[in-house]
C-alpha cells in the first residue's frame, strides 16, 4: 500500500504531523493515541510506519 501524505504543521505548538488515511490505520491495525515509530529508507525516497507495544517500550 503506498501513499504520499503532506506533512503538516500545528499552527499554536509549532509541531509537524501528517493524518493517515482510515485504510492505513485499519491495514496497520493503528488506532488513534496509538504510539508509531517513523523509519525512513536509505535515499530518503519512503517511510515506514510501525506501531508501538506500550508495554515492551
């Protein structure tokens, strides 16, 4: 699944996100206030998104 999401910026903190589409969190079993981690591919050219076990971290 490949998606090119704009990376956005919360005007009062000054903090960037992006908003993942419904699919993405469903194929990624993600829910909302779920931690992720952001890995990026050597040449920069992708990311990926991997959730978080809030009791192994």
């Amino acid at each position: 699944m490949n998606y090119t999401l704009k990376v956005q910026e919360d005007k009062e903190t000054g903090e960037y996100y992006i908003e993942l589409p419904h699919g993405v969190l469903v194929s990624a079993n993600i829910d909302i206030g779920d931690s992720i981690e952001w890995s990026m591919s050597d040449d920069n050219s992708y990311a990926t998104l991997t959730k978080i076990d809030d009791e192994t971290s």
